[in-house]
C-alpha cells in the first residue's frame, strides 16, 4: 500500500519499541525524504490551558496535550478539522480532506470558529529515508486508511480497536493476534 498523508499506522503486536507499543499513528507529511506523524492515542495529564493558554477554548475534549512522539517533545503540532473547505483560516496547511494542520503561532481568535475540532500533540514521529518502509516490511506497523474522527475521539482508550475492527475482510482479525501466534 502506498503511504500517504491521513492514514493511520497501526501497531501490531510484534512492535514492542515502548514509545509506540499499542498506538495509532496519525500520518501528517509523506515525502521522499521520511514521513511525519503523531500518535492518536496517549493523552497527557497537562491541560492545553496551562501551556497554550490562548487555544484552550479551541481544542477538543479532553483538553489535554496528546503525546504525539518520542520526538521533539519540547515543541507542540496542532491537528484540526476544517468546519469549511472553502474557507480555512489563516495558518492552515491542509494533510488529507478536511484535516490539517494549524500555526500555533497564529493568533487563536483568527482561526477560532472555522475548526470543528483541533488537538495539540508535544513532540512527534519521525522516519527518515527508507526507515518507515523497513518497519512495515518487517512487520511492526498495519497501514490503514483513516477516517476523519480519528484524530479527536473523546476517549481513546479503543481506538486502536476500533480502528482495526472496521478494516475489511482477514485484516480485522488482527485485532486480538497475540505477539507470537504460536503460542495462541
């Protein structure tokens, strides 16, 4: 399957690198020169309110900071969906569809009202040339397509679940393959 910006990586049980163990990546920017993303579903305990004080009135529920990766945990990446296509607010770079993603250095009252919903995410994850590609091959990630409400799902406790239960035909099975089948 050809990886591009908005769909989703999921990781299957033989990927026991700790950051990622469980998780559902959301793909942001897919390039020759690596691929870009952040995990859906680790939400922190920070409120948005206490760090970005201004987008707290922006994001969804539950306003907190999501971790998006092991990398670049001191910087924050915004993740929106656009109310209307025709009219997306100064700071948007579109990823897939409606979603994108937002500057948070732009001033949250220019972009208030045109987002139906908006996450932050502290850090990201990062593959460089070749990298996701050797990952997937081996077998550590599920490549999936991603539906907008992914990204802002109130509880994400299932989402790895869910996502993998919508996939068609043998693929959803795996949603409950032990790390060595051998031993099922």
């Amino acid at each position: 399957m050809q990886l591009a910006s908005g769909m989703l990586l999921v990781a299957t049980p033989a990927l026991q690198d700790p950051n990622f163990v469980d998780t559902v990546v959301l793909l942001l920017d897919v390039t020759d020169d690596g691929a870009l993303g952040v995990v859906l579903n680790r939400p922190s305990q920070v409120l948005v309110a206490d760090v970005l004080e201004p987008w707290s009135d922006v994001v969804a529920a539950p306003e907190v900071l999501f971790r998006g990766g092991p990398v670049g945990t001191d910087g924050a990446l915004a993740v929106a969906r656009l109310c209307d296509p025709d009219d997306p607010p100064v700071g948007w770079r579109p990823v897939a569809g409606l979603l994108g993603m937002v500057d948070l250095d732009t001033p949250a009252e220019l972009v208030d009202g045109s987002l139906a919903a908006m996450r932050v995410f502290a850090g990201y994850a990062g593959w460089g040339v070749g990298q996701l590609a050797g990952e997937i091959e081996e077998g550590s990630w599920y490549v999936v397509t991603g539906e907008a409400g992914d990204a802002f799902r109130g509880e994400t406790d299932g989402l790895r679940r869910d996502v993998m239960r919508r996939q068609p035909g043998m693929l959803a099975w795996h949603v409950n393959r032990p790390v060595d089948p051998d031993m099922n």
